[in-house]
C-alpha cells in the first residue's frame, strides 16, 4: 500500500444534482466531477478506498421493474440483487472515472471495483421496520395517489425534502470479502467497495444467502474502514459543514469536536434521523473502533478538509 489509507463514502443522493438531472448520463457526469476531488487526493499521497451510496438508485430500479411487471409482465427483480446492480453500475463509473482522472494527471495507479457482500443477522429488527428512504421523492400531495398505487409501501418523511419509500435496513456485521480488498491495497490499487452499504446476505446452512434490504452505507463504510486500519473516514453529503440548530437564526457550523461532544449534541437532537444523524452515528463508531478521524463535507471541499481543515471534524475525546 502506497501512502496514507483514507475511507472516502460518497453519497447516493450526491450523484443527482436535481429532479431534472437524473438519468444515468447525468450522474456519469456527477460522479466525475466528484473524482476530481478524489484525484486531487491521490495526487497529494493518499490512498483511497471508495465507497459509495444507491438510495436513489436502488428505488429507481425497484419502480422500472415494478411498471415493467404491471405493463409486460416481466419478472420483478429482487431488492437484493438491485443492490447488486447499483454496486456494478456506479461502481463502474466511479472506477472508469478516476482511472480516466489519473492518467490525466499523469499519476501512477488504477483502480478497481470490487462486488461486496456484507452479512446482516436475519432476525434484525430492521427487517419488521422499514426506515431506509430509497428512489424519487414525493410531496404530500402525491402521497395519496402513490400509497393507492403501491399498497405494499411504506413511506416515511425524509428530512424535510419530501416524502420517499422506506425499505428495510438492518445493521452491517461482516465485510465477506474484506481479505479480497486487504489484497488489492497492499499491491497499490485504489479499491471501491461496499457500494450501498453492500449487497445483505445472512449465514445459514448452504452458506451465504441474500436477503431483501438496503444497508446503510455509511455504517458499512464506518465498519470496514475501521477494519481496514484506515487513518481517515470522509462521508460526503450536500453541505461543507455540520450545524447544530440548523435552518434556525442561531444555526452554527461545526469546526472541530470532540466524540463526546457529538454525542451531546445528538442528545439535544440537532440531527435529523433521515440525513445528518447516521452520518454522525457512522462516524464515531468509526473512531470507538479505532479510527483517528472523521471528516463530513462537500466533495468540493475534500482536498481542502484533510488537508487545511475545512469542513466538520470529528476527533477521539482524548485528542
């Protein structure tokens, strides 16, 4: 492995700039505008592992294959196997993209997507309660005709942007194929992984088994990153820093905190479930398992964030 090893998540959501902008051209297009940032990185001498959100994605794969069911009668796809799609696809792009970015550049290293398995416990409570947001948002005017249409659905209010269907989301306990990655790190490749949070599988008696759920990906990534030995965590979202009383006249941007004082301000509720908290909660179980630092902000402000503090940074409470 070549340099400092430094876990970058980016988000699903990131990927579509606006409800005009969704098509996978456009997001093609999102994706490289992101691994600028991530190059720039690279150019200075870290190494990266790459992981990356489907929310969106993942949803619009469920409706097409629903219509598709409705107008042709074509089998439905599986949720577990639109994971698999999802980590195929922008996977894909990420990787074409930032090899395409480094021989630009003139910058020595490839990197290299790998299928990422991660093992759920199939009596999760997660599964008896749908909470993961996926695909399109919808206003509380359209929710009538939506729940007429999709019975079976649950949809649940996310973080004041609309309205979206939830799907089950049980907790990442192992990356299957964390030796797979160790291997390719260690002979220099830039590895993107665990994309989605990975594809959910639980253990039983044949082996590995998939399930139907979406995995948090930055939970995943908290995890793996971790097991990996990685100095750094980065989770990029919509905003260049953290806020407590955010949207309020007294909102205030985040620099530097501690871990305990994180979770002081989770205990006062200043994040929202559907957006900031889990980031939050990913991060500093990042840090309980050994990890140095977390960083939350823009993919504009990466190279600035490790390497001119910008952006919100989480440390160790002794740091």
């Amino acid at each position: 492995m070549k340099g400092k090893l430094t876990f970058i998540a980016i988000g699903g959501n990131s990927l579509i700039k606006s409800s005009d902008q969704r098509s996978v051209e456009d997001q093609h297009d999102s994706v490289r505008q992101t691994i600028e940032h991530v190059a720039d990185l690279i150019q200075q001498g870290y190494h990266v592992v790459i992981s990356h959100g489907n929310g969106p994605q993942v949803g619009f794969i469920m409706r097409r294959s629903e219509v598709a069911r409705q107008t042709t009668g074509l089998h439905l796809v599986p949720m577990v196997n639109a994971v698999a799609d999802t980590q195929g696809s922008i996977g894909y792009q990420i990787q074409q993209s930032l090899n395409n970015e480094l021989q630009r550049r003139s910058i020595t290293g490839q990197c290299v997507t790998v299928v990422t398995q991660v093992v759920v416990d199939g009596n999760d409570p997660g599964f008896e309660n749908p909470a993961k947001p996926v695909g399109e948002f919808f206003t509380e005017e359209q929710l009538p005709d939506i729940q007429r249409e999709n019975p079976g659905w649950t949809l649940i209010p996310d973080a004041g942007r609309g309205y979206r269907r939830a799907v089950p989301c049980p907790e990442p306990i192992e990356v299957v194929e964390k030796p797979v990655i160790e291997t390719l790190l260690g002979a220099g490749y830039h590895v993107v992984t665990a994309g989605g949070g990975g594809i959910p599988v639980v253990r039983n008696d044949n082996g590995l088994e998939g399930v139907d759920a979406v995995i948090d990906k930055d939970l995943a990534s908290s995890l793996l990153a971790a097991q990996l030995g990685a100095d750094l965590l980065v989770i990029s979202t919509a905003v260049e820093n953290v806020y407590i009383n955010f949207g309020k006249p007294e909102q205030q941007a985040l620099s530097q905190i501690t871990a305990a004082e994180a979770q002081e301000y989770i205990r006062q509720g200043h994040f929202a479930s559907g957006s900031m908290l889990p980031k939050i909660k990913a991060g500093l179980r990042f840090l309980e398992n050994g990890g140095k630092r977390v960083i939350i902000t823009t993919p504009e402000s990466l190279k600035q964030a490790v390497i001119n503090g910008k952006g919100t940074h989480i440390v160790s409470n002794n740091k």
